[in-house]
DNA sequence: GCGACATTGTTTTTT
DNA sequence: ACAATGTCGC
C-alpha cells in the first residue's frame, strides 16, 4: 500500500502537503477561501487509505450539505480510482438519520419514523398551540418553534430545563413538552431530534458507543466553522479520547452564525483537543491579487480573528470596478449591459454571478433580464420538495407508510376540497384528543360511533377508504407507479387541471416530475439498511430539499445570496446593493459582533471572484414600499483605493472615518424643495436624544421625515417639522 | 368551501 | 410595495 505516496502528495504545496501527511492526531487546518480546502480533505483520505493502511470502514467524513458530500465522495472516488465503499461521507443530519434506522429500537422509535421539515415543524407545532388553547397572536407558532430548535441544539430537553417561574418560560416549556408528545404519536422527528436522537442513542448506550467508537477511528470534519454546540457534542462524543478529529475550517467565513453555529468551536479547538496540530493553508489559487487585497484589508477590520494572510502568486489582474446608480433599475440595467458585452466578447454567462444580500433583491435584475433576453437561473428560494403540491403529495405517501401521522393528515384531508371541513376537522381532533388516539384512528371512531352528519361521515369515510387504497398499493407498485397512482386517485392531478393558467401547469408538471425523481431513486443496501423503499424515499425528499431537480442546462447568469455563494467560484462576479443598511444589513448595524459577521459575508462575497470584481449601489432604492436614500456600504471604505476603479465617481466618497457614519463629500441635496435643510451625513442634535447623524430621508414639505443615527439612542425616523433639531 | 378583505412581516438557510 | 397568511361572511 506505501506505493503511491508521491501521488497523493504531489500537485500539494508545501502547506497542504503537511496537513494531508499529518501524524494520527488532531488536527486543526485552518483553510482561507480558494486555498484548496476540499482537496485536502479528499487527499488526507486517500493518505490515510493507502499510505497508513487504514479500513475505509473506519473513516467518517462530515459535511453540511449534501452537495459538499457529494463532491467530496465524488472526488475520493475519482482520487482512488475505485468505489469508496465502507466509507461513511455524509451530512450530520444524513449520518444521524442513519444512525437512527439502524438501531431504531435502541432509539426509542417507531421503525418507519418519518422526517419532518420545517414547514411540517411549524404545523405540529400550531397544532399544539390549538390543542393547549394559546392564542396565536399572544404565542406567535413561529417563536415557539425557534425555542424547541434552539434547545435542541443545545441538546436541552424539556425534562432538563428549570422553572424559574418566569411565565413566559414556563409555558414555553408546557409547548416543547406537548410538540415532543406529539411528535412521538405520529412518528416524527424533526431536524435537529435527527441529531439529539442520535447523540442520546449513543451516550445512553454503551455498547453502541464503544462499538461507533472503535469503529470511527478517524473522523474528518468541512467547513468546521459552521457546527453548532450539539452538532460538536455529537462529534466529540464519537471522537472520545481515542479517535482523532481532522478538522478544516475558516473563521473568516463563519456567516451562519445567526443560527446557531459557534465559531468558538473552530478557535479553541486546541484547547479541547490536546496536541493538536495546526497548519493554515493561505495560498489562494483563485483570484487576482488585486482581488486578494481587497478581501484582506476589509477582513482585516475584524477584531475576533485566529489571524491568516492570503497571498498568491498569480497576477495583480484589473481593478475592482465600483459603479453608483441612480436607483435599482438602473443598477440592473448597468448590470446588464456588462454581462451583454461580457457575453458577446466570448465570455460564458454561467462564469457570472450576480450576488446580491438578500433575495429579495433578486426582482429587479430579474425584470430587466428578461427584458433584455439574458438567460438567468435564480438559486435559492423554495425546491423541488418543498413545494406545496409535492408536499401533498408526499403526504399521502407518508399516511400509506403510517396512517397515525397526522401532520399528513390534517395536511391532505381536505386537499384537494373533499367536503372535509374545518368542522369536522376539529370534530375529529377532539375525538383523537379526547380519546388519546391519532386522527385517522379517531375519524375511524367518529364513523363507527355514528356521531357525524351523514354529509361529513361520507366524506370521510371516501378518505380512509383512499387512505388504505394508498396503503395496499405502497405494498405492491413500484415506488414510481405508487406516485403516479397517488397523483390520480388523490384528486391532486384533476385539482390542478380544473385551473387553467401557468401556475397550475407547473404543479402538474411538477408531480409529474416526481414520478421521475421516484423512478430514478436508487435504493442503497449500504445506507438504507432494513427501510422500506417507500420509507427510504420519503427520508431522501426529507433529507435533500431537491436542488437541481428538473433543472434545465442552458448558459445561464448566476443569481444567488451571497450566504449562497460560499464554496463557489466565478470568474466575473457583481456584489450589488453594497449599500449601509443594505449591506451591512440594518439589523446587523448596531451589535458589533453581528456586523464582524457582515463584514465576513462581504469576506466571503469578494473572495468569490476570480478575474473580475464588480461593485454596484444605488443612491436611491425602493425598499418596502418607501425610497430609501443609503450611503455606501463602509465596506468599500475598507477597501484600498488603489485597487478601485469609481466608473461613474459623480456622488460620494468612501472616506473612511474612525465612527461608523460615513459623510458624503458631495454635498448633494437630497430634495430640490426649499423646506429642506438637512441632507445625508450632516451632523445633528437633538433635545433628548442627543448627537447624531443624518443617514435617511423620505418624503417632502412638512411630512418631511428623516432617520437620524444617534450616537446613544440608536437610529429613529423624525419629522423634520417637529422633532425640533439643530446642526450640531 | 370560497372569495373578499385585513393583517403581518420583510436577512441570510441547511438539514 | 407586496406577498403570504389569517378572518369573516355567505
């Protein structure tokens, strides 16, 4: 097995080389955008196949995405030049659902337990809210379900929690309690129980840990950053003393902190894994220097860093190009044109990535490519499986596996309308309350008891009748004529024929569309182990939202969120809205440490490019309905002003000042009405709130309003003619 | 059960 | 502004 060593390591710089021959023990690979991150993981792997003669049996590899997973098999794959069987490469969710299916027993689950996703989540728990009789504007669904996630995640059970008496806690407690009771009546097991579930498994389990733990002795770990607090318990757990974590990660691109993810875990990581090794990977093979500066001096700004410098040996390349618009549709339109040129000069228009903070922005440039014929694919936004009409579906699918699911249930009872009302719905809730059963054993008892009105007891009757059918048929059709068959004989297909428009056209093409993804669904012995195919298939639209699916291949602009970006790579990339309040995000302006996370997301954004970097803003946006006037994003402040290029340089300058207010040099007015005194940047104050800084302006004469950001009382929108201001 | 009207929220997203 | 959800009356 020693024979191919030079293989592995060679095409690896000095850097890489290191980390992918380390010695068994932990280690820590600190991997700046571009530097070749991947690679090592899949190297190090093939290192440890054939240089250390370890089992492919005993290697893990954990990534976030199932995309990130595939790539990675992809490639080790390709690397060994054979299929990596044995080897466990997967998401946490996939690896825990796996875990799960294996020993449901020892997990306390039923064994054709059924993944809900968020959506599902927030219906169970509404259902409950109803059940505890709360109100829903009192105890918004929503909030409650950000509490059960967020304890999940820190691997808190309802059992563990205190009742300090405080109100609010405890009925949040009464919630968790009734969604998990719930939850375990219908069989179902949401994101994160896919990952508490499995931790407790193991930890309550001797043997089973023993067993994982002898068997794991090497465990690698993607985009290290991103773990929250139970997904990094799970892996320490596993780990235990004995099995070495290879870790790879950037603090520089943690942006996921907003849910839950700890970067805390990537920078002490040698303080809870004893001797550990650290190599950091610097060396960009992707962008321009100019490019690499310019990430670097903004980077640079953030205090909490474990410190890195990329560098690369490739050429300065042009200048970053920073254009300033008039308002939005003008930013599109400048947008346009160069991806126009870009394209008629030879240039592929799936090299271009639009990328823009939020989704929302994306319309705008949608419009005016239409317009102007540029083919365009939008990422991100609801998949193949999240769609309604395929939820829908896969809720009959899921009742045929297990009538007592009854978020399926009350899902499709009445879809498509079937003369189940909201009454009988509720009818057959009390029952199932009452009598602690699931719903469609309670509709069963309604229909014996006699107690509905002949109308409604018809109705009901037909669905449980359609219920079995589905049932009988899961049993004997192959997974893909079991969808065409729900299709028809669930009313759905007819349901979106009635509708003639394009919108109906496209949910039957997508259930047809599912009769395909089901026909194309490969079972696999190795991981799907004793489910049924049915169940198997029902987990894999759980477990993979269905991106790519129906996807048409056309040379296509790339239009994403800049979160969507990372990983990715384009050699002509456009940040657009780099404007405060966009980007940063206002909510993201006052906390400094949300904003070191903007400012890793601008990070993320410029690192994106490999030849050409375009920034654009607008002076004036449309936002929620009101104009907007914004200043520059102080992201662009941060960056060097020889490598930007000002291609319409008429408004402000990007002075960069010591607060985080930015004055425009200019001096433009913002209104060419006389009542106006103020404009942008100028520095007022006022009685009570004290100094502050003129950041937006809306509106004219006396309804004038202004949004000052004081120095002390945060940002407020004032009516110039009241609030009684004065130049400070 | 459905259409008309009102209310609400509007950062980022994977699983 | 606007879309998505919830409420109400027939």
């Amino acid at each position: 097995m020693q024979a191919d060593v030079s293989e592995i390591l060679n095409e690896l710089n000095q850097a890489q080389r290191q980390a992918v021959s380390s010695p068994s023990g932990p280690v820590l690979v600190l991997a700046g955008a571009g530097s070749g991150k991947t690679r090592v993981l899949v190297h190090r792997i093939a290192w440890l196949i054939q240089v250390e003669g370890v089992s492919p049996y005993s290697i893990l590899a954990v990534t976030f995405t199932n995309k990130a997973a595939a790539e990675m098999r992809g490639r080790i794959e390709q690397l060994l030049d054979m299929p990596a069987t044995g080897l466990w490469v997967g998401t946490f969710h996939g690896l825990a659902h796996r875990l799960l299916r294996q020993h449901w027993q020892e997990a306390r689950l039923p064994q054709n337990f059924q993944i809900i996703d968020t959506q599902d989540q927030l219906g169970v728990i509404k259902r409950v809210h109803k059940a505890l009789d709360l109100e829903d504007s009192r105890w918004p669904p929503k909030q409650s379900m950000y509490f059960v996630n967020g304890k999940k995640d820190e691997g808190i059970r309802p059992q563990n929690m205190q009742d300090t008496g405080d109100p609010i806690t405890r009925q949040m407690i009464r919630i968790y309690t009734a969604y998990q009771s719930a939850c375990e009546r219908g069989g179902l097991v949401d994101f994160g129980e896919l990952l508490l579930r499995s931790l407790e498994t193991l930890r309550d389990n001797e043997t089973l840990l023993k067993h994982y733990r002898d068997r794991f002795s090497n465990i690698l770990v993607d985009e290290f950053q991103d773990t929250n607090t139970l997904q990094y318990s799970w892996l320490r757990l596993l780990a235990g003393n004995t099995s070495p974590i290879f870790a790879v990660g950037d603090d520089d691109q943690s942006i996921y902190g907003w849910r839950g993810a700890k970067v805390e875990h990537l920078q002490r990581f040698d303080k809870d894994f004893k001797n550990t090794q650290m190599v950091r990977l610097e060396q960009n093979y992707r962008s321009t220097s100019t490019i690499l500066n310019a990430a670097n001096a903004v980077i640079a700004n953030n205090a909490e860093r474990m410190g890195k410098n990329l560098w690369t040996d490739g050429n300065d390349g042009e200048q970053i190009q920073l254009y300033t618009a008039y308002n939005e549709q003008e930013e599109a339109r400048y947008v346009a044109e160069r991806i126009r040129q870009y394209a008629e000069s030879g240039g592929m228009r799936s090299d271009v990535a639009v990328l823009y903070r939020s989704n929302a922005q994306s319309r705008v440039f949608e419009e005016v490519f239409i317009g102007m014929r540029i083919p365009y694919k939008v990422y991100g936004g609801l998949r193949f499986f999240e769609r309604a009409e395929i939820k829908d579906a896969l809720a009959y699918m899921r009742l045929g596996s297990n009538q007592h699911d009854d978020a399926s249930f009350e899902r499709v009872v009445n879809r498509p309308t079937r003369g189940i009302g909201a009454r009988t719905v509720d009818q057959i809730r009390a029952e199932a309350r009452e009598h602690e059963l699931s719903m469609f054993a309670a509709a069963q008892r309604l229909l014996e008891h006699k107690i509905l009105t002949a109308r409604a007891a018809g109705a009901v009757r037909n669905f449980i009748e359609l219920v079995n059918d589905i049932a009988a048929a899961s049993a004997d059709l192959p997974i893909h004529e079991l969808v065409d068959h729900i299709n028809v004989v669930s009313g759905l297909l007819d349901f979106h024929g009635k509708e003639n428009n394009e919108k109906s056209q496209s949910r039957i093409d997508n259930l047809n569309e599912l009769v395909s993804a089901a026909r194309g669904f490969e079972y696999n012995e190795e991981e799907h182990g004793e489910m049924s195919l049915l169940d198997a298939f029902l987990a894999h639209a759980a477990l993979e939202s269905g991106e790519g699916q129906g996807e048409s291949w056309e040379d296509c602009v790339q239009m994403m969120s800049m979160h969507a970006a990372k990983g990715l790579e384009f050699p002509l990339v456009f940040i657009t809205g780099m404007e405060d309040g966009l980007f940063p995000h206002q909510m993201s302006i006052e906390e400094p440490g949300r904003l070191e996370e903007e400012r890793r997301l601008c990070y993320v954004g410029i690192t994106r490019a490999r030849e050409n970097l375009v920034l654009t803003l607008t002076e004036r946006r449309r936002l929620h309905g009101s104009d907007r006037y914004n200043m520059p994003s102080q992201f662009i402040g941060e960056i060097p002003k020889e490598l930007l290029h000002e291609i319409r340089p008429s408004v402000p300058s990007y002075k960069k000042q010591s607060s985080s207010s930015y004055t425009s040099s200019s001096g433009k007015n913002l209104v060419d009405d006389e009542s106006s005194e103020y404009k942008l940047g100028d520095r007022v104050f006022h009685q009570k709130f004290g100094e502050g800084t003129v950041t937006n302006y809306e509106g004219s004469g006396s309804h004038a309003r202004i949004e000052i950001n004081f120095k002390h009382a945060g940002s407020k929108w004032l009516v110039v003619a009241y609030a009684k201001l004065e130049r400070a």
